[in-house]
C-alpha cells in the first residue's frame, strides 16, 4: 500500500536522518575511497619522514619539500557484468623536491612509490591489481632547482552493482 506523502508524519519523514542503521550504513566509504586511504596510509608510513600529501590544497613551500602529492585523476567503469562492475582508477603521483639534488631525490621517491605499491597490487583485497601507466619529468620553469615527476597508476576494482562499499 503507497502512502500519501500528504498523510505521512513528520517523524516519519525523519526516519532516515535518525535511523541508526542507516547513519552507520552512511559511513561506509566507497571501495574507491578505501583503496585511496590504503595507498595513502601505506605511502605515507613507507616514505616518512618525506609528508605524503593527498590533493593538497595550497601550494608545495621549500619547506615541505620533498614531498610526494597523490591526487585520483579519474575513475570509470571498464565492464558490467552479473551485477558487478570493473573499475579503472587512474592516480597521480607528483614527487617533488628542491635543490642541487632534486632529480635524484624526485627518482627516489618514485622508485620507493612504485615498490611499496607493487609488493601488494591487490591492497589488501581491495583492488584486482595496479599496473604502471607513465611517468614525466618536469623542470619548473619558475625556479630552475624545482622538480616534480608525475607518475600515473591504474588500480582496477571490482564493486557490486548495487552498493560501492561492497567488493564484488
């Protein structure tokens, strides 16, 4: 039987504001959300003390420098299929550093980044692998000691079709 919504009460119109089981169910992160807390997590304990700074919102100062930016570039469904769906998650990587030494330094930071994401390219069961995509090198033209090598990964996922928490 479909009820009016003229003759539902107002505290029924609250139920899913104050449902425990749907606010616990709110906080569920996407599987995408989770493997980018892993990587980041994972990261940030393999290259401390260099800071791992996930889509920094205010420029890189010579004083956080080195650093390695991680940043989600895109993500996008690869196949559909008994109510599961492939995802390609493609992520940025910047490393960053000034001074004499800035290209070795930036090289390190790759190098460190790409064996802590390799030595486990499931994450944990999160993702179905990570496969390398490319990798540049740029000299900023505003300060002639700046780096930054970008280095892109994709890290396919699988969800259910009808719930993004949910590995399938």
């Amino acid at each position: 039987m479909v009820q009016n919504a003229a003759h539902i009460s107002p505290a029924s119109r609250n139920f899913h504001r104050v449902n425990p089981v749907l606010t616990k169910r709110n906080t569920m992160h996407s599987i995408r959300e989770q493997i980018l807390q892993e990587v980041f997590v994972r990261l940030a304990d393999a290259l401390s003390p260099t800071p791992v700074l996930r889509l920094p919102t205010a420029p890189v100062t010579r004083n956080t420098s080195p650093a390695l930016l991680l940043l989600a570039e895109s993500d996008g469904v690869a196949a559909t299929a008994n109510g599961r769906i492939d995802w390609l998650l493609t992520v940025r990587f910047v490393a960053l550093a000034h001074g004499a030494q800035a290209f070795a330094i930036t090289d390190q930071l790759i190098v460190h980044t790409h064996h802590h994401l390799m030595r486990d390219p499931n994450l944990n069961g999160l993702c179905l692998g990570i496969t390398p995509l490319d990798c540049e090198w740029e000299l900023e033209d505003i300060d002639n000691t700046a780096v930054a090598i970008p280095a892109r990964f994709e890290l396919q996922y699988r969800t259910l079709k009808h719930d993004l928490t949910s590995t399938g």
